[in-house]
C-alpha cells in the first residue's frame, strides 16, 4: 500500500512548516525588519492559490475532469467569508448603520436580504464557505456527469459557469456589493484585520489548511477509490462495465474539491481585504489550470509548488514590466507543454534522480 | 437447463442502417456458446445491447427470464453479473497489474466502499491466485502499459475472472496471442463452462474448433443457422457469406 505522507510530500510539508515558523517570526519578533508584513500577506495569498491548485488537481490530475471554472468555487468561499466580514464591520461603516453594510444604505436597501441572515455568526459563514461551493458543484455535476458530458464540452460548460456567475455578482440588485464586490472590513474574529499580529495569524491557519488540504487530497487519491478515479480517467467506459458508477464518484470528487476551493477562497479574502466579482473571471479560472499544468498533473504536492511558483512570477514581473506578464504566462505554458510533461515537479525528481546513479525510480513511475 | 440469456425478436438500427435485424438468441445457464460472423454482422452491436451500452429500437432482452435487461446501463449490468471482455484489450495502464486485478474484485462498488476500503487476505490470496492462473505473477508490480499484447488479453481475462460473473462475454479473445496461448485460452474457457455460462466472439476457427461447443452464425444482424461447427460449416449459406471468403 501507498504511504499517506511519500518523499516528495514529506519535503513540501517540511518546508512549510519552516515557512510557517520563520515568516510569523521573522515579521512580528523583528518589528517588521526581516519580514515585511505586506510580504506576510502576500506569501499568505500564494498558499491559498496553492490549495485552490491542489483542489483542481484532484479533479483533473487524477479523474480528469478539467474543470475551467474552478474560480468560481474559490470566488464563492471568498465571499461567504467577506459577508461575515462586512457583519463585522457593525456601525464603523462610513454611513454608520448598525443594521445594514455601506453598499446597502448607498443603494437604500431598507434591511437586509434573507441570504444575509446568519452571516453574523462566524461558524456559520465558515459552514457556508464549504456548503455554498459544495451545494452549487453537486448542483452542477449532478446533471453534467449524469448527462454524460465529458472532455472539452464539459470544460466549455464549466467555464460558462463561472462567467455567468461574474455577470450576476456584478449586478447591484444581487445584494453582494456588486462591480465593488465587498471591502473595507475591519476585523476578523474581533482581532483587527491590519495589525501584523493577525495578518501572521491569518498565514499561519493558511498554512494548516493548505497542509491538510494536501493530506485530505493525498488519503482521497491513495484509497482505492483514487485509484478507480484513475480508471475513470483513463479508461471511463471500462470502468463503467466493471460495475462501478462511474457519475457517483466524479460527483464526489468534483464537490470535495469546490469545498477545499471555497475554503481557500475563504483564507484569502481577509489577507487580501476584498473580493470582487473579477474573481469569478474566466481567466483566472484558466490560470489555475496553468498552474497545476506547470507543477505536475496529478501530483498533489507539484499542484502547490506550480500555483506558488506562477503566483510569485506574477508578482515580480508585473512589477517590472507590467504589460508583458500574460505573454510571459502563455510561453511558460506552452513550454512547460512541450518540454515538461510531468512539471516543474517531474523535473526536479528527475534531475535528483540522475544525480544519486541509477535510481529505483521505477517505483514513482506511477503518476 | 434453464435460460440465462434470452434475445427475443432484438432490433437496433443506426442512421436508418439495421445493425441488429429481428435476433433472437437463447443461451442456457453454464453453456460455452461460440459466436461467428464477418464484420459487420452485428456481434458487437450485440454485446452492447446485453451490457446496456446500446439501447435495442424493439425486442426484449431477458437475464434468467425475470430480470429485462434493456432497463439496466453498464454498470448494472455488471453488478448483475455480466462480464465483458473487450475485443481491444483495455487494462488499466497506469495501474500496476496488481492493482488491475485488485480493482476488478468482486465486491461492494459504492463510493464510499470505496474510500474506505481496505484489503483483506481473502483479497490479496484472490489476487495472487488469479495472476498465477494468467501467469502474470512476476509482473504483478509493473504497470500494465508496459505489458505485452498479449499479456494484456491474459490480464483482460484476469480482470473478468476476479469480477467471478455469471456470464462472460468474450470478444475475439485469442487476437494477438501465440498458437499456445489460443489452445490454452480455449482449455481455459472451456473450462469455466458449467460453473458461468461464457458467449465467446471469434473470427479464429482454429479456435472455435478447439472450443468445441454450439456455434451460431450471425449475419446481417441475424441468426444464419446455429449448431456444431462442422453443422454450420456445411451449410452452404454460411459458406457463402463467411468462410467462403
């Protein structure tokens, strides 16, 4: 049987944990010196791609689902926590209504909508972060996966999901802030949202989810039924006339991965400060696709490394030259395409490989 | 004896094409049924309407006379426990033979089973009996991508075994293997009968010889006429539209 926590999981996890050490340390010991706390916030967001990216490499790595629309899920647990966000907020709001959030006493809302009930509460906006993505993907691969659609027609379909989803968020009427989406919180918890001492906070539980994001995806993907999801990858028809059904559990992975999206969604928005509808954008969405392309497919551990890898890339290079970043992003893909066939992740091991002689690395051959 | 498998007056067409005209097909519990026909005669077609892949247009197609068959999709067919062996072998390629094997087990195929499952010795003893069976007990930890063609129809056969169904349909499957291999694929499948009633699709008649059971010739998506070999082979329609070639 396969190890839960294998060689290359162990190192990334270790590295983490370092990671989650040092940064907190380092910003909050060194009154900001050693580690800038916009760069707390800024590794804190890069671990939040990398659990988004290991979220899409359960469902596409490994049962081949390629879902462009992943964002929406992410977008979705962005704002079910910006909602307990904006609650928070009280009457520090600039029009000072305790009942109801600028937007909507801009707007004259006279209280507040039904979907808002709730989001008061901090545990139930975090039931939501999971239960809103889980609930709209059942939704969705209920009848996609039963319809049998598959391949490039499912992909189309998911990325007209999450277009329409913009359209609507953009929408003043739908009650979540519209084109200016939700912002300006100012506590998360009762801690307030710009001190270092939560930013440090909001990384380290970063961290923790992504570490159990990594081992949840891992359990999942060495369990028998990851490996029927392989199956249904490779071979779909076969695996139907082997009795199992095969809609049953491309429904179960398609909605636990928009759970761990919708959490990740969830963790960025208070490091960020807002979420907007452009989250919803279908080009973000592809981007993540980018990303678990270029760490490895199907390898969990080089999803993350990919999402961290790009994500840091975007930000130097969009400071340096700003208009060239997407013809940078496009040219990696297709590199990585051509050349990299098993990612950034496969070329690491790869190269170690040949370092330490003849390696038995038969043994991963499996991806 | 008692019918397993009953087509009864079975009809599918494709763009106004009849695959499948007006068959009907009894085969009883435990038989080893060959059946032969050149390309086009609706063999395949017929499997996909026993295993639920394709609709029939009208007909009715019985499993142990109660249960119709037509209602079912795939994987309830095998639930059933109808097997199928593909004429192209499809085995698991990035899965090690092992795991190929392990995976076709009979056993609870829900979800959540699934996730939770963990394998028992009367498992693991299962699946090193039945490697052994196949001779493929020294590859058990290669991935099955790397195996030959004709190991892979032997691990094909593996895979339905584990599944232990009732009834095996068997596409073509001495394509690619030796002249050894095809005696001992018939030896195997012949010996299977009685215990699981097997259909067995060929083209090979050095094999179907070697079977040495009932043949029924399709042609057309119909029965030509149905029998022993050497019956069939001396019917002059069948020599004309089939071995005459």
């Amino acid at each position: 049987m396969t190890s839960l926590i294998d060689r290359r999981m162990g190192i990334f996890l270790a590295g983490l944990f370092v990671l989650t050490v040092a940064v907190p340390i380092g910003n909050l010991a060194f009154d900001g010196k050693v580690v800038p706390s916009y760069i707390v916030s800024l590794l804190g967001k890069y671990l939040c791609y990398a659990l988004l990216a290991v979220a899409l490499d359960m469902v596409w790595g490994f049962c081949g689902i390629l879902s462009l629309g992943h964002g929406a899920f992410f977008a979705l647990g962005g704002y079910a926590m910006g909602m307990h966000l904006m609650r928070e907020i009280g009457d520090r709001g600039v029009y000072a209504n305790p009942d109801l959030p600028d937007f909507m006493v801009f707007l004259s809302w006279d209280e507040l909508p039904w979907f808002w009930m709730g989001f008061d509460n901090f545990w139930f906006a975090s039931l939501m972060v999971m239960l809103v993505p889980g609930a709209l993907a059942f939704l969705f691969g209920w009848f996609a996966f039963r319809s049998r659609v598959t391949g490039v027609y499912l992909s189309i379909i998911t990325q007209a999901m999450t277009y329409a989803l913009q359209l609507a968020f953009f929408r003043n009427e739908m009650g979540f802030g519209g084109n200016n989406g939700l912002t300006d919180f100012k506590d998360v918890l009762g801690f307030p949202i710009q001190s270092d001492a939560t930013r440090a906070g909001l990384f380290v539980c970063t961290a923790i989810a992504l570490a159990l994001g990594l081992l949840i995806a891992r359990a999942i993907t060495t369990s028998k039924l990851g490996m029927i999801l392989v199956c249904i990858r490779d071979a779909e028809s076969r695996t139907r006339f082997m009795g199992y059904r095969v809609e049953g559990y491309k429904l179960f992975i398609f909605v636990v991965s928009a759970m761990m999206a919708g959490v990740a969604g969830a963790l960025y928005t208070p490091q960020v400060g807002i979420i907007n509808p452009g989250e919803f954008s279908p080009a973000n969405s592809i981007e993540i696709v980018i990303w678990v392309a270029l760490g490895g497919r199907g390898t969990l551990v080089g999803a993350a490394l990919g999402a961290i890898l790009v994500a840091l890339a975007k930000t130097l290079f969009t400071g340096w030259f700003p208009e060239f970043w997407l013809f940078a992003l496009g040219g990696l893909f297709i590199l990585v395409t051509l050349f990299l066939p098993k990612g950034v992740l496969g070329l690491i091991e790869e190269t170690f490989a040949r370092k330490k002689k003849p390696a038995p690395a038969l043994q991963e051959a499996k991806a | 004896m008692s019918v397993h498998l009953l087509l009864d007056g079975v009809n599918r067409s494709f763009d106004g094409y009849k695959a499948i005209n007006d068959l009907s097909l009894a085969v009883d519990k435990g038989e080893l049924r060959a059946v032969i026909g050149p390309n086009g005669a609706g063999k395949t077609t017929m499997m996909d309407i026993i295993t639920g892949k394709t609709r029939p247009d009208s007909g009715g197609v019985w499993w142990n006379q109660t249960v119709d068959l037509t209602k079912i999709d795939e994987a309830g067919s095998a639930r059933l426990g109808i097997g199928r062996k593909f004429q192209k072998p499809t085995v698991f390629e990035t899965h090690s033979v092992e795991e190929n094997i392990a995976l076709s087990l009979k056993a609870e195929r829900s979800v959540l089973a699934t996730l939770f499952h963990r394998q028992t010795e009367a498992e693991a003893a299962r699946i090193t009996e039945l490697l052994e069976l196949v001779r493929l007990e020294g590859d058990r930890h290669r991935p099955a991508a790397d195996l030959s063609h004709g190991q892979k129809q032997w691990l094909e056969i593996g895979m339905l075994l584990a599944q232990d169904p009732e009834l095996l349909l068997v596409d073509e499957p001495a394509a690619g293997m030796t002249d050894a291999e095809t005696m001992r694929t018939a030896e195997l499948l012949r010996s299977l009968a009685g215990k699981h009633t097997v259909i067995v699709v060929e083209h090979d008649m050095d094999f179907v010889r070697a079977l040495d059971c009932r043949v029924t010739v399709l042609h057309q998506g119909h029965v030509l006429t149905e029998g022993s070999l050497d019956h069939v082979s001396a019917n002059p329609e069948v020599i004309e539209v089939y071995l005459g070639r």
